[in-house]
C-alpha cells in the first residue's frame, strides 16, 4: 500500500512539474513584450533604416500584435558602430531590437577593429531587399548610366557621389561599379540616404546611389532624376527606368531589411519575437508598404537569417579591402 501510494504522489509531483513547466513557458511567451520595444536606428531620422523601424513600430501598433506602442531610437556615427555597441551592450535584453541594414552591418562584423561577431546578436528575421537607384540632379548633363560611367572614366574622382555611409549598400554599389567598369568616384557620406539625397536635389553634388525611398520626395518635385536600378526587375514606381543589367552593367546589389536582438536573450522571448515579425510581414499595410517602395519582400526567419549573414562575409573582405578598412 504504502509502495503504490508513494509511485502514486511521484506522478501527480511529476505531473505538477511538467504543468507547471509548461505554464512558466507559455506564460513568458505571452508576457512577451512586458514593455515598450526600442528600436534602435542607425541612420538619422528620414533615412532607409529608420523610415523601416517606424513603419514596423506603426504596424505592430495598429495591427496590436503588442500592447504599447514601440519607440525609435537612432544612434548615429562610426558607419552603424554606435547603434551596434548600444544593442551589445543591451545582452539578454529581449526588449531591444535592433534595424538592420545588411551592407552596414556586414561591413563591421567583418571588420576586427570594432569588435563585432554575429554572436554579439540574436537574428530574428530578414524582410526584403530595398535596391539601391542612381539618381542625379534634375539639371545635370547625364541622360543615362553609361554617360555617367563614362564620364566617372574620362576624369576620374572629379565626379562627387553623395553616401549615407562609407560602408553601406550605396558605397558597396558603387565599389562594384567601379570594379566592373574602371570609373572612379569622390565620395561624401551624410548622416541618412535622405540627407544625401537633399544634397543632390539642391544641386550640391552630383549622383547618389541610396535607396528609392530615400530620394522619392524631390521625384516627385522634380529635382532629381533617376538614370539606374540596382535589383532583379524594374521598379513598379520607374517603369521606363531600366536595371543595371539592362544598361549593360551586370550588378544586382540592395539594403537587405532585417531585425536582431542582443545576444543572451531568453529563446521564448526571442521564438515570440519572431513570430510577432512573421505576422507583421504577412500584413496588408507591410504588403502595401512594400509595394510603394519597391521591396523585393524574401521572408527568412531566425536560423535562415543568420546563414545568410555568414554567407556574405566573404564577399564584404573584398570591399572592406578595397576601400583600406581592412588589411591583407
């Protein structure tokens, strides 16, 4: 009797645990988050990367997949190395996610100086990869790419590109470039795309290669023009405006869009995380977003994330190389 009541009081004990187990499990899943979102920036307000964060805060706040409306925080300088030593240093804070630009940040995981490894971070989910355009001041002498090409050869670095930083997508572009062609540009980096885009519409420098977004307020009053697109296929919003490959130059190169947490996060906030991004990405107003500015939408949750970023390592030496922020 007192044997089969013993085995009887270690299963209900069992029972007990396993139930609460689960319970203390799914009750951090639903907790999750227990406070606003930060998302960290590492652009200037109006560029790429935080017009990026803002619409997925303004998307998790209407379509209420959390309870208090996320907030924006942009570190910018050092090319996205003061945004990335901020979330670092945030470890095991699930409440803090970064905006990622892959270009920027390739650029200083490959770079030993700053001290970055992909475990210094959480991947959470990849969204789309944003093109890069060649656009230029509405009143500038160049009616395709190949002129500007060609011009960028003839006088070599008398021809001033304006980037959002000396490490990005639009610099990376333009690496590329000069790689396939023998051009050469002068560069000047600014705080966002968008600020680079201004100093083009105002006519103070001559050719950008940031995103579409970025430029599409002085499009639409006519102060820039756009010669070129960086991706697979034609922009819907520049149907007559044809890709690199179709101008001759065979480039495709873009601003992947992404999230991460720190690292040391707890794996249910993380596995909450990424599910609240999943169903933000299935939205309508992601899906309208995406389509005004062009996306090319390639959902890739955690694991895929983070392959994608050890995959592409190689490839920012090269350039990392090429422009002295890293040695042979």
């Amino acid at each position: 009797m007192n044997t089969t009541a013993n085995r009887r009081r270690i299963c209900c004990t069992s029972v007990i645990i396993v139930a609460t187990g689960c319970s203390s499990t799914l009750a951090l899943a639903q907790a999750f988050p227990s406070q606003p979102l930060e998302f960290v920036a590492h652009t200037a307000p109006g560029g790429g990367t935080d017009q990026f964060a803002r619409m997925m805060a303004e998307i998790l706040t209407r379509e209420k997949l959390v309870s208090q409306s996320p907030q924006i925080s942009n570190r910018v300088g050092g090319g996205g190395a003061i945004a990335y030593s901020y979330v670092k240093g945030k470890r095991g804070d699930p409440h803090v996610i970064l905006t990622v630009a892959t270009g920027t940040f390739l650029s200083a995981l490959t770079r030993p100086d700053l001290g970055f490894t992909i475990d210094d971070f959480t991947p959470l989910a990849f969204f789309a990869m944003d093109p890069q355009i060649v656009a230029v001041s509405a009143d500038t002498k160049f009616n395709n790419v190949k002129e500007l090409i060609e011009a960028a050869k003839r006088e070599p670095n008398t021809i001033v590109s304006a980037i959002a930083s000396a490490t990005g997508s639009g610099r990376l572009f333009q690496y590329m470039l000069e790689k396939e062609t023998g051009a050469k540009f002068k560069y000047v980096s600014f705080k966002s795309g968008s600020e680079a885009g201004t100093a083009v519409a105002g006519g103070h420098i001559q050719v950008t290669t940031e995103n579409l977004s970025e430029v599409a307020p002085h499009l639409e009053s006519k102060k820039v023009r756009v010669l070129a697109v960086t991706g697979d296929r034609r922009m819907t919003a520049l149907p007559a405006v044809p890709t690199m490959k179709e101008a001759g130059y065979p480039i495709v190169v873009g601003t992947g869009r992404a999230f991460a947490m720190p690292a040391g996060v707890p794996k249910e906030a993380a596995a909450a995380m990424e599910g609240i991004l999943k169903r933000a990405f299935n939205s309508k107003i992601w899906k309208d977003y995406s389509a005004t500015n062009n996306f090319e939408d390639n959902f890739l949750d955690g694991a895929q994330f983070r392959k994608y970023i050890e995959t592409r390592r190689e490839e920012f030496r090269g350039f990392l190389l090429h422009v002295g922020l890293l040695k042979k």
